[in-house]
C-alpha cells in the first residue's frame, strides 16, 4: 500500500513557503512607498533627510509648549445697539449729596414731597406764586402778563416780549410737584385754573413778595363759591395787565407796581372788625348803627386831623384801612352803606396833598339790576365830592355794562363819566381781544 503521508507534509511546507514570500513582497512594497513619501516631502539636502525631519518635528514641539507669559486682558462689554424708538437716557452724573429738610437725598432722586432735588423755587416762580396768593386764581394768560421772558441765547431776544404761555405750563407743573400749587376746573366753564397752597405762598414771601400781612387770600378758591370763581378769575386779569411791563392800561391809569394793588379780600378783612363791633352794638343797645353811618364820621375826623396837622396825610390809610371800603349813610335816595370795591390802586405812598390819587376799580360781567347800579353810581358820586381816601374810579367789562352804565349816569345826572371821574374800560386779553366767559358746564 502505498505511503502518501510525505505527500501532505510537502504540501503544507510549500503553502507555508508561499505565504512567507507573499509577506516579504508586501512589506518590501510598502517600505518603497514610505521611502518615496519621505523623499517628496523633503527638499534635496546633502544632509541626512531623516535628521532634518527629526529636528523639523522638535523645533515645532518647542515652539508649541513654550511656557505662556500671563497677561490680564480688560473686560470687553458687548455693545448693545439701543432699540431705535427709544432713545438712551444718559448716565446721571454723579455729584455731591443735597441736604434735604428731612433726610440726605442726592440729586436726581425724588425726595418725599415728590419733586426731584434740583427743581426749586425761582424769582420768576415768586412772582406768580405771589399773585395767585393775593388774587387767588389765574389761569396760564394771567400768569404770562406778569413779567417779560428771559433773555434766550438762540434767538437774541430778550424784554420785548411776555413768557410764553408754554414756559407758564412748565413752570407750574414744577411748582406742582413741589407742592407750591394745585389745579383746578371751574365747575361753570370747564376752565383750568390755578392757586397756590400754603407753601406756595410762603414761597413767594420768602422772596420779598406779599409782605402785607392782610394781602394774603388764605384758602385760594377754596374760600369763594361756584357764582364767583368767574368773577375772581376775571379780576385776577385785570390786576396782572395793570402791573404787566406791556400794560395796555398805561394810559389810563400809569404805571402800577405790584405793591400798589391792593385786593378786595384786603379791604374786607379791614373793615371786618368794625362791621363785628357795629353788630355787638347794636344788639346791646337796640340802635343798630350802619357802616356808612358810621365810616362818614370817621372821615370827618381823620380830616380835622389832617388839617391840625395832628396826622400825615400820607399815614391816613395806614392808620385806618377800613376806609378802602366804600359807604354812605342811608339817606331819602339809593345808596350803599357798605361796598367793597374789586380792586384799588394805592397812591398813597409819598402822598402831600388832601386830594387823593389812588384809584378804585370795578370787574363787572354781567349786568347788575338797575336798582342796584344805581345805588353804586350814587355812592361813588358822593365818594368824589371829598375825595380824601379815592381820586377817580375805573370799570372794566364788557360793552353792554357799559352802554347801561352810561345811560343811567346821564338819567341820574351823576355826570361822572363827563366829568372824568369814572372810565370805562372793555376787557380784554391784553392783546385788544375781548374776553367772554361763556359758560361750558362738564367736560
């Protein structure tokens, strides 16, 4: 039987064989291809190539791990773009702290009555403040006749013209939020007006401005009822154009200072006590005596005294305010034992003659009944004859007062309007407009 052993033993040698010469052509095949590789990327050099590569591959691992030098960079904030309906309010800048009354409130911050630190009270502000608080109302047209704008560096301008209306609102919504004033509507016209608080007026004082202790209204319109606020507003128009620097009433009356006008809450509060003590008297002694009664012989004797020279004739209002009140004894014919009039401007000051210059003036509206006017007339007329305390009288209002004014001077034979005694003057904005009252309830 034949032995085939040695026949696969030689098989499996020379498959073993072939498999080594198949490893060996491979492994040399890829060291040609590393070798080429090397030579591309190299550059021809007599040095050895693998050296060069070798020094390449340290100097770039020093130049990566060289040790780092610590260096502090600033803080970069991203700059956000602002949103471009709303504009970016600056920075406040930071300044010293303000001592305020109650507690240390820096600038900028609302202190505890409301009102940033920097707004303050200013000469300016005084001077409608000081107003408000002897005319109890006003609306921002009476308050832009009190005094002339600024000088303002863009336009060059300066004492030609009034403030304007629009710097008025400014101001008072300051004085607003510094608890100097408060608004209010009349409940007749829809009409915004202004008063001023307690402090408004010790404000105003505080700058120089009410120093007479009896010109102050107390209580603003607070005090007065509905029928009258149109009356006092009214009035409060015809004091600011008469002490207006453009007043349009220079030729009729001059010029009149503030300290000149005194208010017809002035001249009640004077004569106040007296009309009190006539009462009291009269109750106890059952013979009532009337003020007019009374006021024409404190006239005689104020006179005597004067003409004694026991009394400056300059010092008889001081003395005796209560006179500013009109009054006459009740007679056969219409008069008015007591009449307070609206306004008057004093000329007392500096005064050397008997006869007096201050002037009384009248606010009508609306017409009075003819019974009434003419009992005023008839009292002025008397007044004039011994013009000791009043020189003349002014009316202001509107043409229809006027024309019945007129006629029932002529009727009556007062002739105050022939003799110049009594004016009349249409009321206006100041700028020749007439002003009406209409009346606009709600709203």
């Amino acid at each position: 039987m034949a032995d085939f052993s040695r026949l696969n033993l030689n098989a499996r040698l020379a498959a073993e064989e072939q498999e080594d010469e198949l490893d060996r052509l491979m492994a040399s095949h890829s060291a040609d291809v590393a070798e080429e590789s090397v030579q591309a990327a190299a550059p021809a050099s007599d040095a050895d190539p693998f050296a060069h590569t070798l020094k390449e591959l340290i100097d770039d691992d020093e130049e990566e791990y060289v040790a780092p030098v610590k260096v502090t960079l600033p803080v970069v904030r991203p700059v956000v773009a602002p949103a471009v309906k709303v504009a970016e309010a600056p920075l406040p800048v930071k300044q010293a702290p303000v001592r305020n009354g109650s507690n240390l409130v820096k600038k900028g911050q609302k202190n505890p009555h409301g009102a940033t630190n920097p707004e303050r009270v200013t000469e300016v502000d005084a001077r409608m403040l000081a107003h408000l608080g002897q005319f109890r109302c006003a609306d921002e047209h009476t308050l832009s006749q009190l005094q002339l704008a600024r000088y303002n560096p863009g336009t060059r301008t300066s004492g030609t013209k009034l403030m304007a209306e629009g710097t008025v609102v400014s101001r008072l919504k300051k004085l607003k939020r510094l608890g100097m004033v408060t608004a209010f509507k009349n409940p007749v016209n829809s009409k915004k007006l202004w008063q001023a608080t307690d402090a408004g007026i010790a404000a105003a004082r505080g700058f120089g401005f009410l120093e007479r202790d009896d010109a102050v209204a107390w209580g603003g319109a607070d005090s007065m009822g509905f029928a009258l606020i149109s009356h006092y507003d009214a009035i409060s128009l015809v004091a600011a154009l008469l002490v207006s620097p453009l007043s349009p009433y220079k030729e009729i009356v001059g010029e009149v200072s503030v300290d000149e006008l005194i208010s017809e809450t002035e001249i009640r509060r004077a004569q106040k006590p007296i009309a009190q003590r006539l009462f009291e008297e009269g109750k106890s002694k059952g013979d009532k005596q009337s003020f007019g009664d009374w006021r024409a012989k404190k006239l005689a004797e104020v006179l005597d005294a004067v003409r004694r020279k026991d009394l400056d004739v300059a010092d008889v209002l001081d003395f005796y305010p209560e006179l500013w009140t009109l009054g006459q004894p009740k007679g056969d014919l219409p008069v008015k034992e007591t009449h307070w009039p609206d306004l008057v401007i004093s000329r007392e000051d500096g005064r050397t003659t008997p006869r007096s210059q201050s002037i009384g003036v009248e606010v009508e509206l609306t017409l009075k009944n003819t019974a009434d006017l003419v009992a005023i007339l008839r009292t002025i007329a008397l007044e004039l004859e011994a013009p000791l305390v009043y020189g003349r009288f002014v009316y202001f209002g509107p043409a229809k007062v006027e024309k019945k004014l007129r006629k029932l001077d002529a009727i009556h034979g007062f002739k105050l309007f022939e003799s110049g005694k009594l004016t009349f003057v249409p009321l206006t904005d100041g700028a020749g407009v007439p002003v009406v009252y209409n009346a606009r309830v709600g709203g």
